[in-house]
C-alpha cells in the first residue's frame, strides 16, 4: 500500500506540475491579449479627445470669426451714416465701437473712387436678374446729374463672362426727349437661333474678361446704361473709346473687424460698392424684355 501510495502521488504531482506549466503559458497570452485591448482602448480615448478638442476649436474660432463680422457691419454702419449726413469717415471712433461689440480692433478705410478712367470694372459680380447702371454722365457735388458733362464717345464697349447672355438698355437724350435703345447678347449659339434670339457678341476678348460687344451710342447724348445679365452670374466692365473717360460711378467703402487669439488674428472684411442714386431695380424690369435683337 505504501508503494502504491506514492505512485498515486507521483502521478497527481506530474499533472499538477503540467497544469501549472499550461497555465504560466497562458498567462503569457492572456497579458498579452489584455495589453492588445488597453493600446486599442487608449488609442481611441486619445482620437476621441482630438475630435472634441478640435470641435472645440473650431467652434470657439467660428465664434470668434462672427464677432468680428458684427464688429466690421458696425463700421460699415457708422462709415455709411456718416457719408449721408456729409461728415468725416476719419472722425469716426473705432475703438469705442469695438469695444461695444468686444472685439479688439475695427479698421474702416477711406472710400476709393471708383470709375474716372478709361475702364470700369463693375466691383459686385451680377447673378442672373440682377441689374447694374453705369453712367456716362458726370456727377455734381450734391449728387446730381450734370448732362453736360461725360462721356461723348460714340462707341463703348461691354464686357461680360463667357456663358452668360446680357441685356444692356442704354439711355440717352435726344433734343428735349429721353429715350432707350435695348441691346441684347448670348454667348451660346443654341440659345440664340431657337431661345432668346439674342445677337452673337462681336468681341472674342474684352477688357479683362472673355467676351463684348461694341455698343453704338450715336443716338444722342449718352445718360447710362442698364445691364442684365442671364443664365448665369458674371461680371461687367465698360471699356470707353480711345482719349474718353468713363465718369466716376461711385465709391467703394472698406470696414474689417479682428479679434485677437494669442499671437494672431482672426479679422473678417466688408466691402460695399455705393454708387450714386438711382432708380431702383424693379423700375427697369419692364423695360427688359428677356428676347430681343441687338440695337433695338
């Protein structure tokens, strides 16, 4: 029996020193899975807190962005203000102004003239039924039209974007009558034979931008024109003859705000074109046709 006995225990010693050996075995891999889920846990806890940090960011920056779009509107508020009621632009406090929208800085420019050369560039971009005037008449100080005074050319050229089709209505005085003469242009050759019947631009370049046509304003004495643009946005210039001026159209006003963010700046910018007054947009909708043949 004593023989047999430590047989038994020689035998459940064995195993036990198997089991125990499988088992450190396993515990190597167990570790290893373990360690596997912690780098896997940690990775996406640190790509969780990158996306909320930069959500953050960027919140806090489009915040920013807005307060200094508001600080900029109430330069450009003030800036107009004081046109209209003839004071000075540079006597104009900005840092009050700031303050109150609780930014750190608001810059309005002085207006720069635009037009008085030989070539005007429309400053807004005309989507498709927007309208546009262009004098060809000079201004006087009060903001009244001197017919005497401007554009004498007898031709002047229009210039638009290829892929758009214009109407230009231009106004003129004839002895003692003030009449219009519509022109009407299509770049697309499909759209003028069985569309608008528009007239093929007589320009393959104009100015800066792709396509024009020569408009004749021989009819009398030149007041302004009138464009629309169709199908698409595009903008306009008007380029005079040779030794001719295009009068001054207006002015163009610049008001930006900032917000400071540590070593930089976050600024917002607004530009607005004022032109001298004129009839609004819906009183030449009549006079548009949306067909017609150039000259009319």
């Amino acid at each position: 029996m004593g023989r047999n006995q430590a047989v038994r225990e020689f035998k459940i010693y064995k195993k036990m020193k198997n089991y125990n050996s499988k088992f450190k075995n396993n515990r190597g891999q167990i570790a290893l899975i373990v360690l596997a889920i912690m780098a896997v846990a940690l990775t996406t806890t640190v790509s969780v807190s990158q996306r909320v940090i930069n959500d953050l960011r960027v919140s806090y920056q489009q915040q920013e962005s807005a307060k200094a779009f508001l600080g900029a509107e109430a330069g450009m508020e003030e800036a107009l203000r004081r046109l209209k009621s003839g004071e000075q632009i540079s006597q104009i406090d900005t840092e009050q102004i700031a303050q109150s929208v609780g930014i750190s800085e608001i810059v309005v420019n002085q207006p720069v003239t635009q037009g008085g050369g030989e070539e005007f560039n429309y400053p807004v971009t005309l989507e498709p039924g927007q309208t546009a005037v262009i004098w060809l008449r000079d201004h006087n100080s009060d903001g009244t039209l001197n017919e005497s005074s401007g554009y004498n050319g007898e031709n002047i050229n229009f210039c638009w974007q290829t892929g758009a089709a214009v109407e230009v209505i231009y106004f003129y005085r004839s002895g003692a009558n003030y009449s219009i003469r519509r022109f009407a242009f299509d770049t697309n050759e499909t759209r003028r034979s069985s569309e608008n019947h528009f007239s093929a631009p007589t320009m393959s370049s104009c100015a800066d931008l792709s396509t024009g046509a020569t408009l004749d304003l021989t009819a009398g004495t030149p007041l302004f024109l009138v464009a629309r643009p169709f199908y698409q946005s595009t903008q306009v210039t008007v380029e005079g003859m040779s030794g001719q001026t295009i009068p001054v159209q207006g002015a163009e006003l610049t008001s930006a705000g900032a917000v400071a963010q540590g070593a930089t700046k976050i600024a917002r910018k607004i530009r607005v074109f004022r032109g001298w007054s004129a009839p609004p947009s819906s009183f030449f909708q009549g006079l548009f046709s949306g067909t017609g043949v150039s000259g009319n």
